[in-house]
C-alpha cells in the first residue's frame, strides 16, 4: 500500500532556548545564524524541496 504525499508540515519553534543562552539572550534560538543563515531557514527549505505548500510554525506553547 502506497502512502499518500505530505501535504502538511509542522516545524517546533517554541521556547526559550535556555539550553543555547548565552546566544539566546537577544536573539531567538531559531533566528541564530549557522553558516550566515538563521537556522529556521534550513528548515524552511526542506519543506519547500518535499513540495509541501501547508507549513505551520509553532512559536507558543499555548498557541
């Protein structure tokens, strides 16, 4: 049985990023830059390379 494609993606970017501090005191744990890209971006693009259009960042807990 083949599985149907993603269409949907969830990418975690909640919290305080306590674990990264000091590089988190101004700056959120996903805007830090690796290799002169915030972080957030690599994964940005992995979604857009699987072709999925639906993207959903979490950036509360609550929300």
């Amino acid at each position: 049985m083949q599985r149907p494609p993603l269409q949907k993606a969830v990418i975690p970017a909640a919290g305080k990023g306590t674990r990264l501090r000091p590089l988190t005191e101004d700056t959120p744990k996903e805007m830090l830059p690796i290799r002169g890209k915030p972080m957030i971006s690599y994964a940005l693009r992995e979604v857009a390379l699987a072709g999925i259009e639906e993207l959903y960042v979490v950036v509360n807990r609550r929300k």
